[in-house]
C-alpha cells in the first residue's frame, strides 16, 4: 500500500511540474530607452539565430542568451524559433566555424540578462515573465 502511495505522490508531482513548464511565459526585453515597442517571433528568432545583426528599429543588436540548462531558454527557443536545444546548438556550430555569426553572450542568471539590458540601450534577451520588472520593457511574449 505505502508503494502505491508513493507512486501517485510522484506521479502527482511529475504532473505538476509539467503543468508549470507548459504555462511558464518568457518575454522578450529590451532597454526601457529603445525605441522599439514590440518584435514579432522571427524577428527575435532572427537576431538569436545569427540570421540578423540589428533589432528592427535599426539598432545594432546585442543579445543575451541564458545557459543552456534554463528553462526559459528551451522555452524561448522552440516556441519562437521552433528549434530544439540540439538544433541551436547545431546552428550556432556552423556559423561559428564559417566566421559568419558570433553566438549571443551567455549571461549565467535572469538577474544578470536584466542587467545586462538595462545597461545597455541596443540590447536584447529574454527571461521568464515572472521576473520582468520596470527596469526593462516586454516586446514579446513567449508561451
């Protein structure tokens, strides 16, 4: 009986923290100075992917990515680019290797994105939703 107990206790929290990924939203940020109001999902996709170098309000692009391990960039990757972890992986290989592109600067924690954004005007990242806050602005929603 206890086996069966701890079984639904896992499988309860296992369905629960599906449910939490699936409803996390991440949003797309920029410098609260930039001119931009918002992005559409390629556009963003764009600039992580190495396909465009500047934002479309002109500015030169300076994006920040999250670790690999974040939550928020597995989100922010499949559901704007439609990309798996593998595939950005794979792209940022190759345009690395070309000389074409150089990969966003990996930034450790959504802290250090904020900051990054908030002190600089061209920048560009992402974050969970949850922690936006007046230092920088939305210009996408990610779910």
């Amino acid at each position: 009986m206890k086996l069966k107990h701890t079984l639904q206790a896992a499988a309860a929290v296992a369905l629960l923290t599906l449910a939490q990924a699936a409803s996390a939203q991440v949003a797309v940020i920029v410098n609260p100075k930039s001119s931009m109001a918002s992005m559409t999902p390629e556009q963003a996709a764009a600039i992580f992917l190495g396909k465009s170098s500047t934002l479309p309000s002109g500015q030169t692009a300076v994006p920040a990515d999250l670790p690999e391990s974040s939550q928020a960039r597995e989100i922010f990757y499949s559901k704007a680019a439609g990309k798996s972890p593998a595939q950005v992986k794979a792209t940022w290989a190759r345009l690395t290797f070309s000389g074409k592109a150089t990969p966003p600067k990996e930034v450790p924690t959504a802290a250090d994105v904020k900051k990054h954004v908030a002190a600089n005007v061209d920048a560009i990242g992402y974050i969970e939703k949850s922690a936006v806050d007046s230092t920088v602005k939305v210009v996408l929603t990610v779910e």
